[in-house]
C-alpha cells in the first residue's frame, strides 16, 4: 500500500536546528557513570574467588563494555566462557557464548557466530530454559539475515517466536517481528515489511517500552526511505529522534543524525548530508564508539564520491580503513578497499580498481557475505566493459563471466534487486557482442522482476534497452514502440536518465527510418533536456558551494568569537594586575610617609641637640673674647696684608674671566660660518636632486607613450586576426561545408534510389563516412576559428560548451565552474575573455601533461575572475617571458591588459600552472 506522502517545506530548518542542539547537549554531558561501573566491578573481581560467582562477574564487564570496546568485551566473554567450562557452570557458558558470539557477528564473521550461538541453543535445551532458547534462536536468525541467507533466518526467527508467544514476553515477540520485516526489507519484499515493523512498534507501545519504540521507529523510516518516499521516512526519524533524547541515548541520537544525513543525500542536499554525517561521528566519538565513526567517516566519503570529488572521497575511505584495521573489523576494511577500487575505475585506473576490488571480494567471502560479493563481482565486471569500450582490448566474455558469477549469488540469496541489475548488465553486454536474442531475453527478464517489485523508474529503463536491442535487430517498428513507451513512462515518473536515453534513440532511429522531421524533433528535445540537466547540476553545484562558504564564514565567526573572548579575558587580567599594582604602590606610598615622619623627628632632635652644644659653644666663645681682644692688633696687621693680596688675586680672575669671553666668540664666529658653508652645499645638492627627478618623470612619460602606442597595435592586430578568423570561418561554413553536405546527402539519396551492388554500395558508404568526417572537421575549426555561440547564446553557454568539448575530447578530468557573467563585457570583450580561456585550456592540454585541470570563472564583490590550473610538468617562468612570442602567454598578458585587468601567472617545473586573471567591473565598463 502506497503511503501518503506529506510536505516536507521545513523539514531541512527543523533538522539543522535539533541537531546543532542535540550535539551541544551531549557535549557538556559526562560520561563516567560506565567507567565508574567497569571500575566497581573491577574491583569485586579482585577480591573473587574462581567460582560461578566470578563467572557472573566477568559476563556482566564484557557486557558493560560491549558495544564501547568489542575487544575488551571479548577477552572478558572468553575468560568467562574458559571458567565456566572449568567449573561446569553451564549458564555462565550461556551467556559467554551469546557474548561472543554478538561480538563476532559485528566483525562480519557469521559462520562462527552461528556456531558460538548454536552451541548456547543446546545448552539452553538440555537446562530446560526456554527463554534462552528463543533467545538464541532469534540471534542464529538474525545471523543468518546478515549473511543474506533469507528463507533460514525467517526459519529461525519464527521459531524463537513462537517460543516467545508461549512465555508471553511481549518485548521479545516485538524484537522478532523486528527482525523478520528486517529479513522482508532485505528481499525488496516492502509490504509483509512494514506489516511487521507496525506490529513491533504497537506491541513497544502498548508496554511503553522506549528502546524498542525507537527500534521499531527507525526501521519503519529505512523502510520508507528505501522506497523513495523520503518525507515520510524523516517523520519517522526525527520522532525517534525524539524518543532518543527522552531516553538520553547517545547512540540513539548519533543513529538519528546519521539516518537523517542519508536522507538528504538521497534528496540531493549533500551540504546537509555532510553537516549531520559529521556531528553524528562526533557522538559516536566521544562514547567511544569507533566502528560506527568509522562508518560515518564512509558516509561522509560516499558523499564527496557523488559529488565527483574523488580525492576527498579517497582520503575519507583510508581513514576510514584505517579505523577498521585498528579495530580489527574486516568488513569494514572489505567496503572500504570495495569503494576504493570503484573510485579508481572512474579514474579509468583499471589495473589499481581491480586490485582493490579483488582484495574486498576475497574478504566478503571468507566472512560469507554474499550479498556485497555479488555488488564486488558487478563492479569487476564493469571495469572489463570499460576496458573494453575505450580501448582496442576485446574483454566482453571476461565481463560476462563474472556478470553471472554474480547473478548466481543473487538468485541463491533470492534478492530480486541483485537479479534485475545484473540481467540488465548482462544483456547490455550481449547487445555490445551483437548476441540480440540473448539480450533481448535478458532485458525482458529484467522488466518483469522491476514491474514486480514496483520500481517503475527501472522498468522504463528496461523498455527503453528492449527497444534500443530491437531496433539493433532491424525491427524498427517495434523499437519506436518500446521506445515511446520508455519516453511516457519517464516523463511521468521525472526520471531524467531513462528519458533523456530514450530521446537519443528515437533521434537515431528516426534518421534511420528517413523521418529526418521527427529526427530533428527528438534531437532537439534531447539537447534541450541535456542543456537542462546541466543547468541544473551547475546550480545543485552552486548551492552547495553557498551552502560550504556560509558553513565556512559561520565558522569563522566563531573563531572569532572565541578570540575575542580571550583578549576580553587577558585584557580582564592586565586591568586586575594594574590594579593590584596600584595597591602594592599605595601601600608602598603610606610606608614612605611613616619612614619621612620618622626622619623628620630624628631631625627635630638633633635640631634640639644642636641647640644645646650651641649653648655651650656660647660659653667658650665668652671666654675667648678676651683672647680675640689681644688677637684683633694682630689681625688688623695681617689684614691689610691680605688686603693686597686679594687685590692680586681678583685682578688675575678678571683676566682669565676676559680671555675665556674672547675665546667663546671667536669658537661662535668659526661654527656660524661652517654652518653658512653646509646649508649652501645642501642647497645645492637640492638643485641636482630636482634636475634628476624632472630628468627621470621625462624618461617615464616616453616610456609610458610608448607602451601606450605598443598596446594599441596589439589591440589592433588581435582585431585584425579576428576579423580575418570571422572570414575564414564564414567561408568554411558557407562553400566547403554546403558543398560536403550536399555531397554527402547526393550519394545518400543515390543508394537509396538505384540499390547498387555490393561492392558499389561499400564504396559509397565510405565515402559518406568520409563526408560526414569532413563536415565534423570543418564545423570544429570553424568553432575553433569564430566561436558562433558567442552571439547566439552568450558568453556564459559558450565558456560552458568549450569546457564541454575539452572534457568530451582529452582524458583529462575536468574540474569546471563558471558562473553566469553575461551583459558585463561588450562584444568585442567577450570575444577576448573567451580566447583567454580557450589559449589557457590549449596550452594545458599541448604542453602540461597533467591528470587534472580547474577552470573557475566566478563573480565576486565587483570583480569576475578567471582561473585555469594544471598538474602537469609546469615550467620555468622567466625563460618561458623571455621566450614567449606570437599568441602564447604574451597573446594572454596582451588581451588582459586590453580589458584593463591584472595577471598572474604561477609555476614551476613539477609543480603545474596556475593562470589567474581578474577583472574590476568598474574597469570593464570603461574599457573599450
């Protein structure tokens, strides 16, 4: 029953926002409460006997640590298990079993996991515990699921069922109507599916039990979402989502993330994809959880591997083997090296994708996984077809081999998808041998399973490969039938692969049939929906790109954010310290005034002191008056003695005084003239600076005259060829290319009217083929010499197209953007904006020798940028200026400067070429 499907308008909004809420939360919550419970139990083994008790122990920490550390899980579960046997504790043997047994179910060994689960079965039998024994039974199923093999794990799980209905433990019949609609999805079997996730998910309800309510949630979503009905299938997640976060279940949540992150890649939001793909490794993080970031980390690569970003894809896909290895999960490492080996067969790497394919298939099969051997052994076969169109080897019958080895492991597992695609595969390349009948039985094989499974989109494809065989067999008639119904079937569904094949083959067909009318008519509508296509892939491409630098400037932000956090909080304590400096200098200050005061009382008391040794002095001076009465004759003698020598000694200081002043004005007058001496020689110098800098703006003023001149006869002579480019090409198109045509369509309408014999007749298709050669020749250089796109369609449809050809005609890979800058240059701009691209992508093409090329030619914040990058063998700049002539770099560097724009140019041997150009739109408006 089809459900209803509803709108899913704010679907992306509400997305973003729980999860961007959901990653916060578990990013300030703890997680010790289990390490802290491994510790407890740790600590009770220490001091434990080797009794059942201990046994018990050593189960619960292998569960504990299961599914955080499967290898810390497993070491516990085998001590358990190796002391139970000891002991003879046949339920401690039960549980260790089971334990194993799960642990090595995850790491894609099922067979033993079989074996470890049926031995616990038997233990449970002989004990009398059924519940045990419909415990293990349903795991034995669930085993068997995984390892594809369907009718035994619904064997099994109806088993454990029933079992489980006659205890009437209603969590285990829900977990097992769980697991057989999981057996149903597996088959493509949708219906008998849902019928038993809406059973599960009623009984989990009904005993409000939240894990299983979750359990039964997100497989009714996948089960959708593999249906294509992806509205319903993300109302399903995000209300386990929901439940998840009730139950405060990190992994619940990281699952949530990562399911609704399919979902948007299945609806073409790989930005979104990505975002919720990564915070749901993040979580899966910081529980601890590898082997599941791991599997996001293949998510994110399986994104970037449909965005033909394989290198990104590449680096994703070893991380994330690497994970695996550490792990020791050989499955994973299996899908990895499987993905890897796909990436080098789009590379046309056929040698490194078989290895790496081959490697992932010799894995699968040691596991016994069935169903991604048959998906290895398709992809090997793909590579023998690609070998076997694009180069000369014959490797069909190689193809078909393993094409069927893997068809016969579908029909084992009884998986109807496996078998359509393959058949299909198959009778493709029966068509390419031209075995018509054998193809055609294998595309009507392939269109009864799709029409029973209700895939609608693959049986248009099926119709249109019926018709194209047909039409190979020379039932023209029959072909338009199949081929008009392929066309209906595709226009309704949307389906733009199957209904742009099925417009090509009614183009040729009708040509074929002479109807060159309707011919013309679905070559039209064929190139009308390709151009559409790719206008809607630049503008996927587009969004997305917006999509990255808003991410990106968010984060920028943030970052910016946080630094401004910290130099508010370093700023926060330099202010602190200067205030605790200032209280250190005021308390330094108050000491100073208490010391000054201290001071300035010892002062006072040797002032006091003072005053009393004067006091004293007073008395023996009394006493010495009369000594000075007897002394003052005397002194009055000597007085006019020293009279006259002060007289001597004050004549001598006036005259030294006056011979200092003399000196100190004649040392004046010496330094005022040698300073009139230097400011005269400055002046001077200025004059000669002066005359040399007029001397220089001369030589400058001829020189930019004459590179002015030198441009305008550049501008000239590129007008010149082009104009004479023009002619030519009118001239090719006009009388050679008439005139071929006209030939070609004479000896056409001559074969048909007059049959002539066979020899005749193959003589004249030749020439036909010779014709129809030449007239592509000629419409290439007439492209090549006037581009006439330029002015039907516009520089932006030209620019496309000629990146269109060079990906069509090099086996470079090409890594192309250009966004939509028509209007901005006039005629003649256009002109040389092109024949920049055109020179910059010939010269990578001749002269690099490169893998990869990037063309960019964007709009931004008022400038439009042109950018062509190799990596190939580069060169050596300087000789390559010094060399250059005629139209190569110095034809490049001459139309930048005629469009007033600046160049630069990178490279160095080994190092590949870097051409940027950029061009102000202010600038462009004036020039010309």
């Amino acid at each position: 029953m089809k459900p209803v499907r509803h709108s899913d308008t704010n679907y992306g909004h509400y997305l973003s926002v729980i999860c961007f809420i959901v990653v916060i939360l578990l990013n300030s919550a703890p997680s010790t409460a289990q390490q802290a419970r491994i510790d407890s139990l740790l600590g009770v083994l220490r001091t434990s006997r080797p009794d059942a008790a201990r046994v018990d122990v050593l189960n619960t920490i292998a569960s504990v640590y299961y599914p955080r550390d499967r290898q810390n899980s497993s070491t516990y579960s085998k001590h358990a298990l190796k002391l139970a046997e000891t002991l003879g504790y046949r339920e401690g043997m039960v549980t260790a079993l089971c334990g194993i047994g799960k642990i090595q179910g995850d790491q894609g060994h099922y067979r033993q996991a079989i074996e470890h689960f049926q031995k616990a079965g038997k233990i449970s039998e002989e004990l009398g515990d059924t519940l045990m024994s419909a415990s293990v039974l349903s795991d034995i199923g669930i085993m068997y699921a995984r390892q594809a093999s369907y009718p035994a794990a619904l064997e099994y799980l109806r088993k454990s069922m029933k079992l489980f209905v006659k205890l009437g433990k209603k969590s285990y019949i829900a977990r097992c109507h769980q697991n057989i609609g999981f057996t149903y999805l597996e088959q493509h079997s949708y219906s008998e599916a849902l019928e038993h996730y809406q059973n599960c998910l009623k009984i989990a309800e009904e005993i409000e039990n939240k894990p299983l309510i979750a359990l039964a949630l997100r497989e009714i979503g996948k089960m959708y979402w593999h249906q294509g009905y992806y509205p319903e299938a993300l109302e399903y997640f995000q209300k386990r989502l929901i439940v998840g976060e009730e139950m405060g279940n990190k992994r619940i949540i990281a699952r949530c993330i990562s399911d609704m992150g399919s979902i948007c890649a299945a609806q073409g939001s790989f930005s979104e994809a990505l975002k919720h793909y990564r915070n749901s490794m993040k979580i899966y993080e910081q529980i601890g959880d590898r082997l599941k970031a791991a599997g996001c980390l293949v998510n994110i690569g399986n994104i970037y591997h449909d965005q033909n970003s394989g290198t990104k894809a590449m680096e994703c896909y070893q991380k994330s083997m690497h994970l695996f290895e550490e792990i020791g999960d050989r499955r994973g490492i299996a899908a990895c090296l499987s993905r890897i080996g796909c990436i080098y067969l789009n590379r046309n790497s056929y040698p490194e994708a078989q290895e790496h394919l081959r490697k992932g298939l010799e894995i699968f099969a040691e596991l016994g996984d069935k169903r991604e051997m048959a998906l290895c052994l398709n992809h090997i076969g793909a590579i023998y077809v690609c070998q076997s169109d694009n180069t000369e080897q014959d490797l069909y019958t190689e193809a078909l081999e393993h094409y069927r080895k893997s068809l016969r492991i579908s029909e084992e597992r009884g998986d109807r998808r496996g078998i359509a695609y393959t058949t299909g595969a198959i009778g493709r390349v029966l068509l390419q041998m031209g075995r018509y009948p054998e193809a055609l039985s294998c595309f009507e094989h392939q269109r009864a399973l799709t029409e029973k499974m209700g895939e609608r989109e693959r049986v248009a494809e099926s119709l249109g490969d019926i018709g194209w065989c047909r039409y190979r067999m020379g039932d023209a008639d029959s072909a338009l039938i199949y081929l008009h119904r392929s066309l209906e079937l595709a226009e309704e569904l949307g389906a733009a692969d199957p209904a742009g094949q099925s417009l090509a083959r009614l183009h040729v067909v009708y040509a074929a049939l002479g109807d060159y009318e309707k011919a013309y008519t679905y070559h039209r509508r064929s190139t009308a929906q390709r151009d559409s296509l790719h206008d809607e892939e630049s503008r996927k491409q587009l969004n997305e790109l917006m999509a990255e630098h808003e991410t990106e400037q968010r984060e920028k932000e943030i970052t910016l954010l946080e630094k401004d956090k910290r130099l508010q909080a370093l700023e926060l304590d330099r202010r602190q310290n200067a205030l605790e400096r200032h209280r250190l200098e005021s308390q330094q200050r108050a000491r100073d005034v208490e010391l000054l005061a201290s001071e300035r009382e010892i002062q006072r008391l040797e002032i006091d002191r003072a005053m009393i040794d004067l006091a004293r002095q007073k008395a023996v001076t009394a006493e010495k008056e009369k000594d000075v009465v007897l002394l003052r004759k005397e002194r009055e003698l000597q007085s006019s003695v020293l009279d006259r020598e002060m007289l001597i000694r004050n004549g001598a200081i006036a005259a030294f005084i006056l011979l200092l002043l003399s000196a100190a004005l004649v040392f004046r007058r010496i330094r005022e003239r040698r300073r009139s001496s230097e400011l005269r020689a400055e002046a001077a110098e200025y004059k000669v600076r002066a005359a040399e800098a007029q001397s220089l703006a001369t030589v400058v003023e001829s020189e930019r005259r004459e590179r002015q001149l030198q441009q305008q006869y550049s501008r000239r002579l590129l007008e010149s060829q082009e104009m004479e480019r023009k002619r030519m090409a009118g001239e090719l198109h006009d009388s050679i290319g008439q005139e071929a045509l006209v030939i070609r369509n004479r000896i056409r309408r001559a074969i048909k009217r007059h049959d002539p014999d066979p020899e005749l007749r193959s003589d004249l298709e030749k020439t036909v083929e010779t014709s129809s050669v030449l007239l592509e020749d000629i419409r290439r250089i007439t492209r090549n010499l006037r581009p006439m796109q330029l002015e039907r369609s516009g520089l932006t449809e030209t620019l496309k197209d000629l990146v269109q050809q060079m990906r069509e005609s090099t086996p470079l890979m090409v890594d192309a953007y250009v966004d939509d800058i028509d209007g901005i240059f006039s005629r003649e701009q256009e002109m040389n904006v092109y024949r920049i691209v055109q020179e910059g992508l010939n010269n990578s093409i001749r002269h690099a020798e490169a893998g990869t090329l990037v063309v960019r030619i964007q709009k931004d914040n008022g400038t439009v940028r042109i950018l062509v990058a190799d990596d190939g063998k580069g060169f050596d700049l300087t000789e390559a200026t010094l060399e250059s002539k005629g139209l190569g770099l110095q034809g490049i560097s001459e139309r930048v400067q005629m469009l007033g724009g600046t160049l630069r140019l990178e490279t160095a041997p080994g190092e590949g070429t870097r051409l940027d150009a950029s061009f102000p739109h202010m600038v462009l408006s004036s020039v010309g």
